[in-house]
C-alpha cells in the first residue's frame, strides 16, 4: 500500500475530561473541525496528542473512536513510538484493525541509542508492523537525530517518508537535498514555522500542531 502523504497534517491533540477519560464529544466536534478546514491527514498519538502520558487502554480507545468518526475522509496516521518494543507492535496491531491507514515510528525514548542500534530497531520491528510507517525525527525527546544513512535504510525497508522535528533547518534541507530523487519519500517539516522553505525546496508539507485550531488557514497557506 502506498500513500500521498503531503500537505496539512495536525498532530490532534487528544481531547480529555476533568477524570482524565477521553471526552468523546469533543472529539467528533475536534475531527470535523478538522476535516472541514480541509487537511490532508490526521496523525493521531503524536506530541500534540500526548501519547507517552496515556494508558495502552486509552490510546487504544482513541484510535478505534477517531477512525469511526474519520470513516476514510482522509488518511489516519498513529504514533506507535514506545519505550517498549511489544508495546508498539499492540498499538500497530491495534490501529489496523480499527482502520488506520500508517503508523508512525521514533527511536523508542528514555535510553539513549546509536545509529547501529537503531538499525537493529527498525529491522526488527518493522517485520511485525501490519501497516505502511512513516518515520519520525524528535531528538529532544528521544535522544536521537537520526541520520540521513539511517533514514536511507528506512526508506529501503518501506518507509514512506519522515516527520522531522529537529527544528534544524540545515537539517531539514540535508533531508530534501538526500531524498529529491526519490520523490515518493515524503520529507515532511515538524516544525511548521519551517513550511514555506519546506514547500520551496520540495518538501512535502508540515505536521503543523496550529492546525488543532486554524486548520483552513494552514491549507491555504500550503496550496
């Protein structure tokens, strides 16, 4: 399966009651919202959407929720990233029988890896995902700046692109520069003040956490 991944993406925030239990209502409202701004993708679970402070339970009840309520209007994309490594596989697992249509993968956080380890990483979790992935680059919460060899592998697995969110945009135009002969890897900017040197230098687009609330003005800007 191969997807267009380009465009507004927003990282959705994930909308809780007082008792910490996902608030339902708000979530429909937060989706069409969304979705009547007219981005391109939902990627649930990411920084915005405060995955590592969630329980597996609800996490799980997020995804299955957040794909009835999307119902194929646009992609729907899910952070896995976890310290623990069966832990990813049961949410990969989790977000494709509920719909999704990629997830989304990090260096697991908290210990600090190599770039050797990391390729351990990848090449044994990616066999155990059901779903195309997209990888994720967030140093300051994992300790890791994944390298443009590193990516490279990735991308020779399946990869279908990479969030980075270095917030280095020397770093940022590295990836657009490696990757601009293949373009069906997207190169997509975390940062979303870097959007216009993103779009001019080819890359693909931003996971723009403004977008939660001014969703049509992000895609305007983008078109």
């Amino acid at each position: 399966m191969s997807l267009d991944l380009r465009g507004i993406i927003p990282p959705m925030v994930t909308p809780l009651t007082e008792d910490n239990n996902l608030d339902d209502k708000s979530l429909k409202v937060l989706i069409e919202h969304l979705i009547s701004g007219g981005v391109h993708g939902i990627f649930l679970l990411g920084s915005n959407g405060e995955a590592p402070s969630l329980s597996y339970a609800l996490r799980k009840e997020l995804v299955t929720k957040a794909c009835q309520y999307i119902d194929g209007r646009v992609p729907v994309l899910v952070g896995v990233t976890d310290a623990s490594f069966e832990g990813s596989v049961e949410i990969a697992k989790h977000s494709e029988a509920s719909g999704a249509d990629a997830v989304v993968i990090a260096p697991p956080y908290y210990y600090p890896i190599t770039d050797i380890e990391m390729d351990e990483y990848l090449n044994n979790l990616i066999p155990e995902l059901p779903l195309p992935f997209l990888l994720y680059n967030m140093p300051s919460c994992t300790k890791m700046n994944l390298s443009i060899e590193t990516i490279d592998k990735a991308r020779k697995l399946g990869a279908l692109g990479i969030k980075d969110s270095s917030g280095d945009l020397d770093y940022l135009y590295r990836l657009i520069e490696a990757f601009h002969a293949s373009p069906e890897f997207a190169i997509i900017a975390g940062t979303e003040g870097f959007l216009p040197e993103t779009i001019e230098r080819g890359g693909h687009g931003a996971v723009a956490g403004g977008a939660n609330f001014f969703p049509r003005m992000f895609v305007d800007f983008y078109n």
